[in-house]
C-alpha cells in the first residue's frame, strides 16, 4: 500500500494541485521551431568566427605547419557549422511540413491557406456566441467571440488575441499602428 492510498484510507482528503501547462502539440512545434532558429544562427556565427580566425592564424604563420594547422582550422570549421546548419534546417523544414504542409512554410493542407479559410459565416475567425453559430471542426471561444479552430486558427484566419491562433502564431493587425484587422501570422 501506497502513502497516498493510506491517507486516503485514513480519512484525509488530498489537496488538488492547479493544473500545470499541458504538453500540446503546439508547444511542441514551437520548441522546434526555437531550436531550429538557434541551431541556424549558431551555425553561421560559427562559420564566422571559424573564417575570421583561421584567416589571423594564416596570416601570422610562419612556416608550413602552421598554415596547415590554419587550413585545418578553417575546413574543419566550416564542415561543423554546415552540420549545425543542415541539423537546423532538417527541424525547421519538419516543422515547415507539419504546421503548413508545405516545404517552405507556404499553404496549409486541404487548401485552406491564405486567402481561403475562416472568412465565411460561421467559419474560423467568425463572431460567434456559441458553438451552435460555428461550423464543424470549430468551437465558439467564449472569451475572444470568435469561431475558433480547435487546434486554434491558422497562419492569416482572423483573430482576436494571441491564444485564438495556434502553433505559436502571433494575432497581429496589418494596419497602421495596429488598426487593421487582426490575423495570426509567424511571430
């Protein structure tokens, strides 16, 4: 028997936690995505760097050793950022598939994409005050009033706040100083 069947057992009731964030798949993708952007910067700083000092080592040697070392310096930095570059752009491309469908982070599956989801009555980004008003594979988001996909909206479905959009899109207004119709667009 378990401490916790004990207690349970002796009469006292456990407290209840708050519930803690939970692991969605959005989050996941996000996490990709800041990886991805990590490994491909750190890929070129490396580069840079590994360029700019086997170039000082090269012009300071003074003998053959020495430039081989800084030649050796120099291919063996460059093969290890394109490792990091390519490992960045292997997650980034995963990450492109999965949230868009595309390669390159264009349309999303099933052809709703910009331009083509959302904006019909009852759709993804419409007013809504309950999910009786949204059509299927939508709910009624209560707090926002907007018909909600529910996995969140899509890459530029309309949006009222940061957490109608979904895969760590932004709600973001194309307008001067934010007076335009909010959308979920990349971050």
């Amino acid at each position: 028997m378990n401490l916790i069947n004990f207690a349970q057992a002796q009469g006292y009731t456990l407290p209840q936690l708050p519930p803690g964030p939970t692991l969605s798949q959005g989050y996941l993708m996000g996490v990709l995505y800041s990886i991805a952007n990590f490994l491909i910067g750190a890929g070129i700083i490396l580069a840079v760097i590994t360029i700019v000092i086997s170039g000082i080592m090269y012009l300071k040697s003074g003998s053959d050793t020495e430039a081989k070392s800084a030649k050796g310096w120099f291919r063996n930095g460059i093969i290890g950022a394109f490792i990091i570059l390519a490992v960045g752009v292997i997650i980034l491309t995963i990450y492109n598939i999965v949230v868009t469908g595309s390669f390159f982070g264009g349309g999303v599956p099933g052809g709703s994409g910009p331009g083509s989801g959302g904006y019909t009555s009852g759709g993804p980004g419409s007013p809504c005050i309950n999910s009786n008003q949204c059509v299927s594979g939508t709910s009624c988001d209560i707090v926002s009033g907007i018909c909600d996909r529910n996995n969140g909206n899509l890459k530029d479905e309309i949006c009222k706040g940061d957490n109608d959009c979904s895969y760590f899109l932004r709600c973001k207004s194309s307008g001067i100083f934010g007076t335009g119709q909010k959308t979920c667009k990349q971050p």
